[in-house]
C-alpha cells in the first residue's frame, strides 16, 4: 500500500514538494485555503542549485520558455545606492533565472495527477497519533495520511501545533528585505519589455547578518 501524505498549502514549496512525493510513487494531496491557486507578487529568481531541482522535478523546459536569464545583477541598498560586494557573489550573467511566480506554480501544477490540489480548505487544527497525522479544515472536513506537511506560510497553524511562537528553534520572519528592481524582455502576455519590483524577506532565527 502506498504511503499517503497530505501538504497543507498549495504555493510554490508546497506544490514543489507534492510533485516530487507523487514521483516518488507516494499518495499525496494538496489543501489550499484559496479559493483558487494563485502567486501574488512580480517574480522569483532562480539560482542554478534550484534550476537544477525544478529540472528534476520536470519543469526545466517550461522555465525556459517561460524565464529570462539575467543579463547582470547589481545588489542595492534600500535607498537605491550600490552595496559593495564581489563581482558574482550573487549571480552570474546568464546563469539565474527570473519567472513569474504565478507562471511557475503553474508549471508545477501541470506536473501533478488531476484532482491533486483541493482549493478553498483553510487548515485549522492538527492532531497526530500513532495511526498517522490528520488536517482539521475550517469547513469541517479531515483529511488523514502517513504524513502532513506544513506548507502554509509564516502564520502556519501547522508550526503552531509543534513549536511555541516564543520557542527559539520556532521559523519566523526577521525585519530584513530583498528588493529586486529587474528590466526584462518577456512574453506578450507579461506587457512585453518593462520594469518589476518585487520584495521578498526570510530568515529562521539565525540573526539579520545571517541572512
């Protein structure tokens, strides 16, 4: 019998993480408190370590029809002067690719089975015994597996069920910022040639100089 697993969040690390289960042979599904899969944001770019995972996971051809290689990258401060730092400690020309992130999570969808991904199931307790692990959703409903995997965003009530909010192995969120100010040639569909602004910020409890 298969092994079952539930992923709690349907964004790019969840989706990512059921296709790669599901090639594994493992019963997976994905529960997305949204009504329907979507990525807010301009872009993400992709490091060649993570090109080659997403290769793997089958959706290197469409992040190069999707994509756009980096030309050159400039690291900036908040105020908009350069930062120093060597030349291509951050990326190299021509190595790093930026896609939209919907046009990703897009990708990766099409990589699972139909009827993988449950939209409209916003987890809202979690509980665990030694027959497995079982996703309560606001609307009522269960969903039971081997394993559930939390994918469900900083405010996660998965990492709220393990860990205390003030325990310091908990992940939250640091007051660092990555700004990307990015001019691209991009398909139609993207308003041809223009200017994306996109910020991201992460960090486990390592420190703002660690990250």
């Amino acid at each position: 019998m298969a092994l079952r697993a539930v992923v709690v969040g349907g964004g790019i690390g969840g989706t990512a993480a059921a296709v790669a289960l599901a090639r594994a042979g493992i019963d997976v599904r994905v529960y997305e408190q949204a009504q329907r899969l979507t990525e807010v944001g301009a872009g993400v770019s992709l490091a060649p370590n993570g090109l080659r995972m997403l290769d793997h996971l089958g959706v290197g051809e469409g992040i190069g029809r999707l994509g756009a290689r980096h030309v050159s990258t400039q690291l900036r401060l908040s105020d908009g002067r350069p930062a120093r730092h060597e030349p291509h400690q951050f990326a190299q020309a021509g190595r790093n690719v930026g896609i939209h992130r919907a046009d990703l999570l897009a990708l990766l969808v099409e990589q699972l089975p139909p009827g993988t991904v449950l939209t409209g199931h916003r987890c809202a307790d979690f509980s665990q015994d030694a027959s497995g692990a079982t996703a309560g959703f606001a609307d009522g409903t269960t969903a039971s597996a081997d394993v559930v995997i939390g994918a469900d965003g900083i405010h996660s009530v998965l990492q709220g069920s393990r860990w205390s909010r003030r325990s310091p192995s908990s992940p939250g969120w640091w007051p660092t910022a990555a700004w990307c100010h990015a001019w691209m040639r991009t398909r139609p569909a993207r308003s041809g040639c223009g200017s994306a602004r996109a910020g991201t910020s992460w960090c486990s409890r390592c420190g703002p100089a660690s990250c």
